[in-house]
C-alpha cells in the first residue's frame, strides 16, 4: 500500500537526517582513530589509547575547523540554490543537494577509513560537495518549502507537525542504531548513511508539486515554510512567485533581503543575536558532549553517544507537551509576542545553566540530570522565529528568514572553532578546565536571556481575562 503523499515530505526528511544524525558518533570515532593511528605510528590502535591529551587536541583542531568549512558554503550558497530551486523547481535542487551530501560522506569516509593513508587534513575538503545543494540545511528549508506545496490551507499546520514528528523520531532512532553499528564496524554506519541518502530519490520522485494558491503564510512553521515563497507548477517545473508574476532571480532575491536588513531595528537586532548564538547550543551537544563525555568519564565514544538520545527524549517531550501546556495557561493573560519573548528568553537561561552544570559534573548521573536541564531549553529557536514574525512585515516573512539562515550559519562557523578551541585548551591544562566550553556556553546564553527579555513590540494587544487592551510597546 503507497504512502499518502501528505506522509511523504515527513518520510524524506527521516531519511535524509538519518543520513546525517547517523554520523555524528561514527564521524568523532573515525577521525579520532586515524589521528590516533598517526600519532603512535601503528596501523590499528585501542580506543582507550587515544584519549591521552595530544591526539584529543589534535581532533579538536581537525573538528572545529571542519564544522567551520562545511558551513562556509551554506552561508554563501543557501540563497542562491533557494533562488535556483523557485526558478526550476525544489525537487531537482533536493536532488542535487542529496548528491551533495553523499559526495560529502563519501570522501570523509575515505579520507578516514583504517586502510587510508591520506592526510586527515584532507577530511576537510568534503566540504567542498555542499556546493552541491547547499547542505543538509538547505535541503532541510527545502523539505518544508515542500510540505507547503502539497498541503491544502486547512491541513498545512497538520502536515508540519507530521514533518517536525518525523525529524524528532530520527534522532530518537539515529543515536542508539549508531552505536549498535559501531560495535560491528566503523565503516558500516557511513554505507546505511549512503543507502538511506539512495532513498530519498524513489520519495522525491512520489512527490507531486502544484501551483501554489493564496499568499504568504506568516505564523509559527508556516513562516518556516515561507522561507521559499514559491511553490512548484506540476505543467512546467519552475516556480511562480504566489501573488507576483515577476520572476524571482538572484539579484531580486538580494535586493529583497537587502531591504529586510536596511528595515532591521533595535528588537530586530536583539532577535537575530539570539539566531546567532542558536548554534551554540547544537555545537556543545553534537560537537563537544560526545568527546566530552568519553574523555571525563572514560567510555567509549559508542556508549558516550548513547547520551544524545537524552537530548532527543528530551526534546520530543518539550516540543510535544511541556511547551504547549504552558504555552495554553499563558495565552489566558499574555499576549503571543509576550509568552514567544518568555519562551525564547527562559529557553536561554536553561541553556546557561544546563552548561554550568554539565561543565561541573563529577559523576554520570548527574552528567545526565545536567543534560536534560540543557535540553529543555532547545525550545529558544521556536520562540525567536515566532517572535521575529511579530516584528517584521507580513509580506516579508520569507525573507527574513532567509536572513535567519544566513545568520545561523555565521553563528555555526563562527562558534565551532572557538569551542572547539577551549576544549583543546582544557584538555591541555586538565582536571575541571576540561569544562571550559560549557563555561562559555552558560556565559553566551546568560547573556543571551538578558537582551532577549528587551525585545520589544509595538503596538501589541494583551488579554486580561475576557477584555483586550492595547498598549504601544511590549
């Protein structure tokens, strides 16, 4: 029996993330067994061997400047393959970018495997195959571009919640295959990556484009959506701009975002900083907590990555249930901007502590406890984006968050070596420095829920009990 197409957007991202999120402990155990084969000068070394200081300051060097190039053509290209994929159709730019993407695990493995002789340093041009595509964020931005395509109006936010399901069931999925396929080879987690990227082809294929009714959608994910305001036509493959039958190039596409930043203003601003530090949070956990983990406590990188399905849990329970129930009792008295800015801003002060305490651990379990408590504020991205809906012209929705996209990016390339950085210098001085990373997470997001709470806007209206009232600023 087929899968009903409202199903099969959902379906290509489980395939595609779990392409990606299958990785993240395979990645961390491949390099760091080829540096460590390099440093003693043998051709297979124990995992116990190699988390003496010398080859765990060499992976954090190979690490964040890795995180750094992949996110150089992200941030310069994202906008272009967006432009590309209104002009000639989502589906063909997904399955460039899905060529892309397995280009890029392909050469790291490569690069890696036990056999290789090469460099590690050249690990790092596989970043060059997210020319092709953009990344695994783009295509992300695209697969809900897609959703907003083959939905109708009155089961758009449906089919989001059936995506957004889809992304946290990987990662719940993901983490624990990982480390069971690690035990029975290094190498086999990256050929079911390559497989699951196979994959996305026959879905994409299921897919049928129509052309787009209506206008711009402006609230909550919808917005996320209407990052590529177009939808595909089924006669001739390429994209009209809803409401506008001037064609979307390039060099419109810049001028627009252009007007978006001259447009910017104080709460704006303070808005998109904290998109700037949303990386952050993704760095400590899928970069530095793994390594971390391994190194404080002695475990294999395998069972280490078991940890991110802490996270996962975690965030399927917030986003599911805790975040909306608070979120009902709110509405009663607050108004959206006001309980978006509360999310956003009590979001970072659970990142800040969370890393105080993780930094601080002396035993697992409260490693653990100390991890949820980070994870319950991955909510803080939800609550910007609909806070930045409350700011910025309706009819430029879409392209403010092509500026989201490219200020994430900037955060991700900016972020990842200067962690990366403390936790080589804590390796090096040892003992509780080795928390110096997470110390400057609970400094950035401290910071971060102090001008959050200053976000301002105006001419909102607050309910208070059955009356509303208006009042000029936040």
């Amino acid at each position: 029996m087929p899968l009903p197409i409202p199903y099969l957007p959902a379906l290509l991202l489980l395939l595609s993330e779990l392409s990606e999120l299958l990785l993240v402990s395979p990645r961390i155990r491949l390099l760091e067994s080829s540096i460590c084969r390099t440093h003693y000068g043998l051709p297979s070394v124990p995992e116990a061997e190699c988390k003496i200081p010398d080859v765990q300051r060499r992976l954090a060097y190979i690490r964040g400047w890795q995180v750094f190039f992949e996110a150089t053509p992200v941030m310069a290209l994202a906008i272009p393959w967006g432009a590309l994929a209104d002009r000639v159709g989502r589906k063909k730019v997904l399955a460039v970018n899905f060529v892309g993407c397995a280009i890029h695990i392909a050469w790291f493995a490569l690069v890696c495997n036990p056999g290789s002789n090469i460099a590690i340093e050249w690990v790092w041009a596989s970043a060059l195959a997210f020319v092709l595509g953009g990344g695994p964020r783009t295509a992300g931005i695209l697969i809900l571009a897609l959703v907003n395509d083959v939905s109708p109006g009155a089961e758009r936010s449906e089919r989001f919640y059936y995506t957004y399901s889809a992304f946290l069931v990987t990662e719940l999925v993901a983490l624990p295959l990982a480390s069971v396929l690690m035990q029975k080879s290094i190498m086999l987690p990256f050929v079911i990556a390559l497989l699951s990227l196979g994959c996305c082809f026959p879905v994409l294929g299921m897919i049928k484009g129509r052309r787009a009714q209506g206008q711009l959608r402006t609230s909550g994910d919808e917005a996320t959506a209407g990052l590529l305001e177009t939808t595909t036509g089924e006669d001739n493959g390429v994209a009209t701009t809803a409401g506008s039958k001037k064609p979307w190039t390039l060099r419109v596409l810049l001028q627009d975002l252009w007007k978006v930043v001259a447009d910017i203003d104080a709460s704006t601003a303070l808005v998109l900083l904290g998109h700037f530090i949303c990386p952050v949070r993704q760095e400590l956990v899928f970069q530095i907590l793994i390594p971390y983990t391994s190194k404080r406590f002695e475990l294999p990188i395998a069972n280490a990555g078991l940890l991110l399905s802490v996270v996962a849990f975690t965030n399927l329970a917030i986003f599911i249930s805790v975040l909306p129930y608070i979120t009902r009792r709110l509405r009663r008295t607050l108004s959206p901007s006001r309980i978006d800015t509360l999310t956003a801003s009590y979001s970072s002060l659970l990142l800040a502590l969370g890393s105080l305490m993780i930094g601080f651990a002396g035993t697992f379990p409260l490693l653990v406890v100390s991890t949820i408590t980070f994870s319950a504020g991955f909510g803080i991205r939800l609550g910007l984006l609909s806070l930045l809906t409350a700011l910025v012209d309706p009819a430029k929705i879409g392209r403010a968050y092509t500026l989201v996209t490219v200020v994430e990016s900037f955060g991700e390339m900016t972020s990842a070596p200067m962690l990366q950085g403390l936790w080589s210098w804590g390796l090096l001085q040892g003992g509780v420095w080795r928390g110096t990373p997470w110390w400057a997470g609970a400094v950035v997001y401290l910071a971060g829920w102090w001008w959050i709470e200053r976000v301002r806007v105006k001419g909102e209206r607050r309910r208070v009990g059955s009356v509303v009232e208006t009042r000029p600023l936040l």
